[in-house]
C-alpha cells in the first residue's frame, strides 16, 4: 500500500507545541480568577455567540474573545467593549487566522 507523501514545511515553520512553549501560561496572561469569574459574568448576560447570530443560527457562546487581540496590554484585555461572546468553533476558527 503506497504510504502518505511527506508534506513540506520550510524551516521557519513551528507547530502548534513548538508556539506553545514558546509562550507564558494562562494565568501569566492574565487568564486567572479575576478573569473567569469577569467572564462567567459576561456570558450571563451575552449567552449567544455573535457570529452564529449573523449567520441566523441560535447557538450558545462559551467562549469571550478580545476582538483586537491584547498582546499582553492589560487596558485591552481588561476593555469590556474589545469582548464579543463566540461559541468554541467561532473562538478556534478566529484564533487560528490570527496567529497565521
């Protein structure tokens, strides 16, 4: 049985692991208590992801996204109007484009 063709990565090219260790943890980021509890309350009161809303489906946000990522600003990060409520596949999708 022929075997799967190698794929090709320049040299540049890091994995997903290889970016992960490259980078602080959550709580480092600025993604601890403060956070979830200032999250949780936010989904309360937006339980409805705003993508799917555009696309005229009704499904549940479980995610916060900062809009303009943060990059470690903390005045963005902790900026109320810079958050939208997107479900996980929204969350995942959106993240994935912004890091490339």
């Amino acid at each position: 049985m022929p075997s799967k063709p190698k794929v090709h990565r320049p040299a540049w090219h890091k994995t997903r692991q290889e970016w992960d260790k490259q980078r602080p943890n959550a709580t480092d980021r600025g993604y601890n208590y403060r956070w979830q509890e200032a999250r949780r309350v936010y989904l309360a009161q937006h339980p409805l992801c705003v993508h799917c809303q555009a696309e005229g489906i009704i499904k549940a946000a479980n995610e916060v996204d900062h809009i303009i990522p943060h990059k470690g600003d903390p005045q963005l990060f902790w900026d109320v109007s810079n958050w939208q409520p997107l479900c996980k596949s929204h969350h995942s999708s959106k993240t994935a484009t912004e890091r490339g």
